[in-house]
C-alpha cells in the first residue's frame, strides 16, 4: 500500500479517517489512548502543509440521527486543551469544508450520517469529493467496510495508509509471521464463544496458549471440576476439550473465589478442585498467576488479548497484575490489544514496558484471526492500480 510519507501533501485537502472512537463521560474522554496514538499523522500532515481534515465514528448511534451523547465535541476539546494544534468541530461537511491552512477540521461523528455503515456508494462519493488525498488511518475499524473506511478510498483520487495503520500492520506482522519463538499467546476476557476462531487461529501458530478470566472457567469446567457460580460456557466445553488435546494449555490450578460479585468482596484463595456451589471464580489463584508469569518470562514474542479476572476489582486484580508484569519485564517482542486489556495495562503504568500496543480491540482480534481487513484490502487495490 501507499503510505502517506510518501506523498506531497503541502496545499492539498487532505482527509483522514481516524479511529477516535473513545470512551467519554460527562463530556469528558476518559482513555485517550487512542487520540494519542493518532496525533503523529494528523500533527505530520500539518506539518506538510495540507489543510487537513480528521473524521472518526464515535460509539453506536442510530444511524442518520444527531444524538449529543456520540459527538466528536469531547475529542475536539481534548485537542484543544492538550495539543498545540488550532481545531474546530465541523457538523455539515458533506457539501465541501473551508479549511484554512495550519488549521484542523475534526468532521462530526461519521454515523450521524445516513448510509455510513452500508458503504452507501453516494455518501462515500461525498466524502471522496471533500479531498484530494484520503488517508486510511483508522485501524480499530480497518475490520469495517463502511462508508469512511472503505467507499471513500475507492473513490478518492489518492487512497494511502496513514503511518498508525502502517505500524500497526508492520508489529503485528511481526508478531505473527514468522515471529521469534517461543511464541505464548495469552487469551483472557469473559466468554470462549466471542474469542473462539482467534484460539483455533493461535492453536495452529503459538508454541503455548495461556487462557484466562471467564475463559479459563470453561477449560476448568472441561477439566471435571466444579466451577460453582462462576461466568462459564457450559456448551463449549467440548470446544475446550479439543483445544487442549490440539495444544498444551497450562492448567488452572488454583483461583480466587467470591460469593458476591462486587468490589468489596474478599477474594479466597483455593484449588481449581475445591470450588463451592455458591462460589464464583474471578481470578487466577497465586500458583497459578506464578506458573503462567514463568512461561510468558521464557516467550520471545507473545501476543495478550483480555484480562485475566475481574481486575477492575482490587481484591481480584492480582492474576492480570502478575501476568501484565510479567510481559512488562520479559525481553519478548509483546503486543497488547483489545479495550479491558489496554485500561489493564494503563492501571499499573505499563504501557512504556509493552512493545506494542495495538489501538485496534475487534480489527486486532480479526487481523491475528488471519482475515482480510476491508479497508487495507482497499488500500492495496489501490495500490496495485
Ligand atoms: C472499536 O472500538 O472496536 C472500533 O472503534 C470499531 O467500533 P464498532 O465495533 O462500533 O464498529
């Protein structure tokens, strides 16, 4: 694909799609990981010259429909307050934008547009006409084939990847392909059903395969031991069963269990075997958090996805804490993806100690899945052009 460094953007519109889909309460970000993440482009695009121009989705409104909850306004004062960069919202572009030059203009929230998320061609050709080069930034929606990750780049007169989506491709490349071994995959999160073609996916590349939270009480389960009140699938137990047999996956040995789930609940402390009716896993216990820390200090390369317990919880925090200090201090070449898994890294500061962090949670899942992302599928047509 064509990435934005190699081109001459000075005095032309130039229009990119970013993924500033955050978190924002009371009109307020609250994670800007993602911001951050994005403003290397936008900042290098204006450094060029272009009269740039940003669009991002924000959330899941109805689409077609203004709604002030899912405006882009809260990331246009993050923008304000916390770069130098001179920034207005923009909320009726798609007949054309003044742009002036040095200036950003943050386009409002692409879903409140009327056939975004179909790819509508007529919007898409909208955009197209906004811009002489359309840069593909976003790659927490690269898995989305919609209007301003897909149609819009068919159309533009230059389509090109933004230097956030190139790196991101470029370390999860890495990862991926032929990356240095051992390599231990760490899977975490609630359910085995939603993460189930991304362990098939890692059964085949990884040297060992690490599961944990609410996944890891469905291979307990599949393991004969009661697992009480605990979030588990009891239907793909046999799922579990398989991957155990396809791959060495070490054994959950001991968990901490509580009768309430809250955070002011005591954790106890016992073996996998010894869980109550009226217990609820919601971590790794102590030996078990040690032996998963040893074997991602021995990896090369290891890729985390999901935490592995309630660790917005104090008291059941410990085995996400342990495994996210034990990739922050191994040599491997590690890679962090998905919402749960960043703010984990972000409660104890370890962001600076993980060599990369991926801004994408479903595009991530879907890219080490080994599918095709439609918006870089686009990019390299163009390309090839
Ligand atoms: C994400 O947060 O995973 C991306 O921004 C995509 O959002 P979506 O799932 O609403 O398309």
């Amino acid at each position: 694909v064509i990435n934005m460094s190699e081109l001459d953007l000075a005095g032309k519109r130039v229009l990119i799609r970013e993924d500033l889909n955050v978190p924002v309460k009371d009109g307020a970000v609250t994670s800007d990981a993602r911001i951050r993440a994005s403003l290397p482009t936008i900042q290098a695009a204006v450094a060029a010259g272009a009269k740039v121009m940003v669009m991002s989705h924000l959330g899941r409104p109805i689409e077609g429909e203004y709604a002030e909850e899912f405006s882009l306004l809260p990331v246009v004062k993050y923008l304000q307050d916390n770069t130098d960069l001179t920034v207005r919202l923009e909320k009726d572009y798609l007949a054309g934008v003044e742009v002036n030059a040095g200036e950003v203009v943050v386009l409002e929230n692409v879903r409140f547009n009327k056939g975004e998320k179909k790819d509508d061609e007529t919007l898409a050709k909208q955009y197209a006409a906004l811009c002489d080069v359309y840069v593909m930034d976003a790659f927490g929606t690269a898995h989305r084939a919609q209007a301003s990750t897909h149609g819009v780049g068919v159309h533009a007169p230059i389509a090109c990847a933004g230097p956030l989506l190139a790196g991101e491709l470029a370390a999860l490349g890495k990862a991926l392909n032929n990356p240095q071994r051992p390599l231990v995959a760490i899977v975490g999160g609630s359910k085995v059903s939603t993460k189930l073609t991304v362990l098939d996916a890692l059964s085949k590349i990884a040297d060992q395969l690490v599961v944990g939270g609410g996944i890891s009480n469905t291979f307990v389960a599949a393991r004969g031991n009661n697992v009480g009140l605990s979030l588990y699938e009891k239907d793909l137990i046999p799922e579990a069963q398989r991957l155990m047999e396809a791959l060495d996956i070490p054994e959950t040995v001991d968990v901490r269990t509580g009768k309430n789930f809250s955070d002011q609940e005591p954790a106890v402390i016992k073996a996998a075997n010894e869980v109550q009716d009226d217990e609820e896993i919601m971590d790794y216990g102590p030996k078990t958090a040690e032996n998963v820390a040893a074997i991602l200090r021995n990896a090369k390369t290891i890729l985390w996805n999901g935490p592995c317990g309630v660790f917005e919880f104090d008291n059941f925090s410990k085995g996400t804490e342990v495994v996210a200090r034990a990739i922050a201090e191994s040599d491997a070449f590690s890679i962090a993806g998905g919402g749960d898994t960043l703010a984990a890294i972000d409660k104890w500061g370890l962001e600076d100690q993980i060599s990369y962090i991926s801004t994408g949670g479903g595009a991530f899942l879907e890219f080490v899945e080994g599918k095709v992302l439609p918006a870089v599928a686009m990019l390299e047509a163009r390309a090839a052009k």
